[in-house]
C-alpha cells in the first residue's frame, strides 16, 4: 500500500514512552509546587500539547503516513478546537458583558 | 451471480486501496477518529463552560486524587506502549511478542478501567452524583464517555488476542491490529487532555 512506510524502531518507541513518562512527572511536579502557581495553566497546557503530539506523531505513526491522514485528523482536530475556544468565548465573553466584571 | 470466494477472502483481509492508493480501511478509521475529536471537544467544553459554576460541594479540589490519577495517567501510557510493540511484532510475523503485547495492553486497559470504577465509587460515597451539581454532571459525563471507549477497546483487544490464540492473527492481518492501535492510542490522546484540563487545572 502506498502508505505504508517505515515506522519508527522500537527504541524510538521505548524513547518516546520515557520521554511522555517524563513529561507527566513534570506536570504533576509543577501542580504541586506554589510557585508555579502563577504560570500553571499555560505550562500545564504546552506540556499537554506535547505530550499530545508525541503519541499522534510516533505510536499512530501520522509522521511516517500519507499527509492525507494528517488532514482527515488534522481538520476536525482543529474545528474542534475552534468550537472549545468559540463556546468559552461565547459563555464567558457574555457573562461579562451582562455583569460588566 | 458468481463469486470467486478467493478474491473476497482475499479484499476481506488486505481491504481496498482507494484511488489514491490508501487502504480504505484505515482511511475510514483517520475519519471517524476525526469525528470522535468533535465529540470530545463538545464534551470537553461543556466541561469547562460549567466549570467553576457549582452551587453545592463537592468541589473538584476537595475531591480529586491526584496521585491516584497519575498512577492511572502513566498506566495507559504505558498501554499505548504495549500497543505498539504488540503491532511492531505482528509486522515482522513475532506472534508469540505480538499475542503478549496485546494482552499486557488489554490488561493495561483493564487496570485503567478499575482505577475509574474505585474512583466513581470513592466520589459517589464522599456525595458526588450525577445530578448532585453541575462539576458532578459534566464530569461523569466526560470522564464516563471515555471510559466507554476504553471499555470498548479493551474488548477490541481481547478479540484481537483470541484470535492471534487460535491462529488466525499474522503479519497479513497487520492493518487490523494497526487499526486497533489507532483507536487505542486516540483513547490515550483524550485521556492526556481529561487529565491536564480536568484534574491538574481545577
């Protein structure tokens, strides 16, 4: 089939697994520690995304596959996405508009 | 009409390529996992849009185990693992690798779906329901909605393996165990997002 290509070894494998693994202590590392406090929701949110992009990449092997496949995930991925930040937009943009705060 | 048997067993195995020379199968199955994105996204925001906005306790900071869900969070990291080496082993024609891998990540998905049980169970007895307020509503809602899938790919998986059990599982029938693979590790994606935007951001 043309888009079977090469997948990743399976030491890229066990690295990535170490690296998600390592990622996930850091989260919960910077949960708990006060000062951290301030920037936890970007921090949280960008080592999320990683983590995030380092499963579809590697393990559902969209780095190696046909770019087709990146676009039938890629697009919804995205709608929902913008459908998220529109309803958060939406609830909290009216909210402050009714009590002015 | 006639059929030649050969052909279809054949196309039933190896599925069709599409035009663009694309196995249909795996191509549906990018397409319903792009469909499943919008479901948990609608979830997920309704998640968020409530959040906050309880009238009763419990509260999410009063309730969550955090340790306890990053037990759960590393166990299906390391599913995802399991699945692909079990789909490493299974292209290279390994089924004796490919039938324990599949099993460690079905008994991976099984230990997940314990740690969900304990936990709803905990949550019900401290007084959190699914009509109690609305973080109790929406949670429920989203975390359940996810443990389903996992339900579903745990059954997906034990199949897989009975079937690499009674023979009928080889390097032949990899796309199917890489479909599988594709299923379980979105259900892995949902759960690192659940677990950053649920329980780490209360």
């Amino acid at each position: 089939m043309a888009e079977h290509q090469a997948h990743a070894t399976t030491g890229t494998y066990l690295r990535i697994a170490a690296i998600l693994v390592m990622i996930t202590l850091v989260e919960v590392g910077v949960f708990y520690v006060p000062a951290f406090q301030s920037a936890l929701v970007p921090v949280l949110l960008v080592l999320s995304a990683i983590k995030f992009a380092l499963v579809v990449m590697f393990y559902m092997h969209l780095k190696f596959d046909n770019k087709f496949f990146t676009l039938l995930f890629g697009g919804p991925l995205l709608l929902g996405f913008f459908v998220v930040i529109s309803l958060l937009f939406l609830f909290y943009g009216g909210i402050r508009l009714r009590t002015g705060m | 009409m006639r059929y030649d048997t050969q052909e279809h067993a054949v196309a039933a195995a190896h599925g069709h390529a599409t035009f663009m020379g694309l196995d249909n199968r795996k191509m549906a199955f990018w397409a319903f996992i792009g469909s499943e994105c919008l479901l948990f996204g609608s979830l997920i925001s309704t998640y968020l849009i409530y959040k906050g906005r309880s009238l009763t306790g419990p509260y999410p900071h009063e309730i969550l185990n955090i340790p306890f869900t990053s037990f759960s969070t590393f166990d299906l990291l390391m599913s995802s693992l399991a699945m692909v080496l079990a789909l490493a082993a299974v292209q290279r024609g390994d089924m004796k690798q490919g039938k324990l891998w599949l099993l460690i990540t079905a008994l991976l998905g099984l230990v997940f779906l314990g740690g969900q049980v304990w936990e709803f169970s905990h949550f019900y007895h401290e007084g959190l329901g699914l009509t109690t307020n609305l973080f109790g509503s929406t949670f429920y809602v989203l975390t359940g909605t996810h443990g389903a899938h996992v339900t579903v790919g745990v059954i997906w998986l034990l199949t897989l393996w009975i079937q690499a059990l009674r023979g009928k599982l080889g390097p032949a029938n990899a796309m199917t165990v890489e479909i599988t693979g594709l299923y379980w590790h979105f259900v892995d994606v949902v759960w690192i997002i659940i677990f950053t935007v649920v329980y780490l951001i209360q």
